[in-house]
C-alpha cells in the first residue's frame, strides 16, 4: 500500500475515533456541551469537587425545591439559595438535566447501553435527573405518577448498575 494511502487511511480512523469519542462525551448529557448563551454556566460544568461540595449538594436535594410552571428548578430557602453553588445548582437543574419524560427515556436507555462506569459528571446528572423525577413523580396524579414512576425506576436501575460495575475490581471507566 502506498504510504500516503496509508497515512490518510490512519488519519480518517483517528479523526472517526476522535468524532465517536466526542460523541460518547456528548449522548448522556448534550445540554452541557453547548449551554445556552444566556447562561453564565461553563462549558461541561461539575457540581462536586471536595466532600464539603457533595455535602451540600444533599443539602440542596434536601431542601424544599420548587418546580415553576415553565420546569425551571429554584430552592426555596433563601439562605441555601444564596450560596454561589446554588448558582450552578440551578443552572445544571434547569439547563443541563433532561426534564421532559421522552428525554429521560432516552438518557434511561444511552445509560443502559453505557460501557464501562460513568464519569464523576455523568452520574452526578444521572442524580439530579433522578432526584426531578422524583419531585415530578410525588406531584402527579393518576397516569402522569404512573409513568413518571417508570422513569424514576429506570434511572435508579441504571445508577444501581453503574455503582454495581464501579465495585468491581478491573472495570475501565
């Protein structure tokens, strides 16, 4: 084979592996790849990056959440929601995770066929996905709890699988 032939033919598979790899990056969670311009919110952002993070990132979920009828996602005690994470709290809620029940099927299903473990921000989305449906499903009635039920338990089932295959020794994330 000609060398150049060759080299185009080595260069179109790395530029292929780059392009899924970038896809991969981008199937759970596309909002946090290209965040709205309006929004201060970084590219890709993490909520928790030390212990006293993740803390209050339970006390965030612990608090009383509002849910408005346009689905934006606001903490109502003014103390917690004055705090700089709650900031990025509410811009990964309202402009990151999935919120309507097509697109958290649709992240149910990339994360059932998701090889390896989930990267820190994907299983962090994955819960704060989790904890909307959850929020969603206590304030439905009647079919509408019923399928956000649905969804709550996927979501769960995936997460419960991810953390399954996270625990076993020799598992690439």
């Amino acid at each position: 084979m000609h060398w150049k032939t060759l080299l185009l033919l080595l260069l179109y598979s790395n530029a292929q592996a780059s392009m899924c790899h970038r896809w991969s990056r981008a199937v759970l969670f596309p909002a946090a790849h290209r965040p709205k311009r309006s929004s201060s919110l970084p590219l890709n952002p993490v909520l928790q990056n030390s212990l006293e993070e993740v803390e209050l990132l339970f006390e965030f979920l612990l608090a009383e959440l509002e849910i408005s009828p346009d689905l934006q996602i606001s903490i109502k005690d003014e103390e917690l929601a004055s705090l700089r994470k709650a900031s990025d709290f509410r811009s990964v809620c309202n402009n990151v995770i999935p919120k309507s029940i097509p697109d958290i099927r649709r992240l149910s299903a990339s994360l059932s066929s998701h090889p390896g473990i989930l990267k820190k921000e994907d299983f962090e989305r994955t819960v704060l996905t989790l904890a909307y449906a959850a929020y969603r499903t206590a304030l439905s009635h009647g079919y509408q709890k019923d399928i956000w039920a649905q969804s709550l338990v996927s979501l769960f089932q995936a997460l419960r699988h991810d953390l399954m295959r996270s625990s076993q020794p020799g598992v690439p994330p």
